[in-house]
C-alpha cells in the first residue's frame, strides 16, 4: 500500500471583511502565491470544510479564474470561499495524485469529478 501525506500548505489566504480593501472576492492577498509556481490549491469556508481541491501549472491565475469565469465548478458558490490554502507541488503527476487523494480523503464538497467515496 502507498502511504500519501497531504502536504502542509505553504500560503493561506483568507477573506477579509473590508470591501474598500478588497480585490477578488473579498481577498486581498494573491501577491503571495507566486505566478510561476505549481502545485495544489484548496477553497474552505467559515466552518473549515473543504469545499473544492484544484491543481494548476500557474496557481495565481487558476485560482483567479475561479472566481471570474462561468465555467468553474463553484461558480454559484464562490461567496462560501472564505480560505484558500496553497500548497507548491512541481511535479505535474504529483500534483495529480495530492489533488484525487485529498478531494477522497477529505470528502470535499464540490469536486464532480475524481470522487470514489460515494
């Protein structure tokens, strides 16, 4: 049997409550997940439940058409995003595995595709 560990996240960003100062959706701190990095993005709301698991080549921009375009899975449910949690994975079939591992391990809640538990 194979043992995967979800990786610890390595930037976590969360709603803020002032919309003078707020950006996408009420975040204001995309500058710190790096355009160039890969890896393993996570959307959680107030109650710490996972909503959606993602992966991207480029975390920023994935992450913001999340919340800009029609087409993303949380689209009628982007206003549940409170914290969003990145982890920075390079490897394009480890990114894969962490992202089908965690969507099973922790039940998230929107993810259609992927899902074995049911």
């Amino acid at each position: 049997m194979i043992n995967i560990t979800i990786p610890k996240p390595d930037v976590t960003i969360t709603k803020q409550n002032d919309p003078e100062t707020s950006n996408i959706y009420g975040f204001t701190d995309f500058h710190l997940i790096p355009r160039d990095k890969g890896g393993i993005f996570m959307f959680y709301n107030k109650e710490q439940e996972l909503l959606f698991v993602g992966k991207a080549r480029k975390l920023r921009q994935r992450i913001k058409r999340h919340f800009e375009d029609n087409v993303s899975p949380i689209k009628t449910h982007r206003d549940e995003v409170f914290k969003i949690r990145v982890c920075f994975v390079e490897d394009p079939v480890h990114r894969e595995i962490y992202e089908t591992h965690i969507i099973n391990e922790l039940k998230s809640k929107y993810n259609i595709d992927k899902v074995f538990y049911k």
